[in-house]
C-alpha cells in the first residue's frame, strides 16, 4: 500500500502512515469467495472405522489425524480405564454418518 501523501510504501490495512503521519482510507473488504461451511457435527465415522468409528470420526472433528487419536485412545484406555467406558459411550450416543456424505475440509471451496 501506498501513502497518497507521501507516495512512501507502508504496511498494507494501516490506518496512518508512519513516514508523514496521514491518516490512510481503509481498502474496502473483498467479496466473500465462497458459501459458508455448515457447522460440524462430531459423527461416527462410516468410512475410516475400525471398530465403531468413534477415533475417526473425533478426528474428523477436530481437523486431526484418525492415528493420532487411536493412539491417545489406547493411552488413557491402559493407563486409567476410562478410555473404553468413554469410547463405549460415545459409540452408544454419537449418530452414524451418513455413508454418502461429503468430506468437509477447511479452507477449500466447496463443490456442489
């Protein structure tokens, strides 16, 4: 961005411009670029599940790797117990989701 008054460069959304002092006009913001993305809803994984699709199905919720959670499921099932009565819970109450359903990624435009 450029300073109208002292054609000196300055950080782009400034609001004064730190050679002279002028106050800058704000850029006006761009468009939205696409839809929003509905809410997530924590699922049961119908598509990456080796047992009840719990750990997947957590990690997709939490944008993380289906590995990473199975082994920190492990962990707490080994150390404490708690682990498998948290795990059986939640294949009880959480909803299974729906074999056709699109994978939600943050950040990439949504096809539809």
């Amino acid at each position: 961005m450029i300073c109208p008054n002292c054609q000196k460069e300055v950080v782009d959304n400034s609001k004064f411009c730190y050679n002279c002092g002028a106050q800058l006009v704000a850029a006006a913001p761009p468009p939205p670029t696409a839809a929003p993305l509905p809410p997530k809803r924590l699922m049961r994984s119908s598509r990456d599940k080796k047992l009840g699709g719990v750990c997947a199905g957590v990690a997709d919720y939490f944008d993380m790797d289906p590995t990473i959670v199975r082994i920190v499921w492990l962990l707490t099932f080994l150390i404490g117990g708690a682990g498998l009565v948290l795990y059986l819970v939640l294949w009880i109450v959480l909803p299974l989701a729906p074999v056709g359903a699109p994978i939600i990624v943050p950040g990439t435009p949504a096809h539809g």
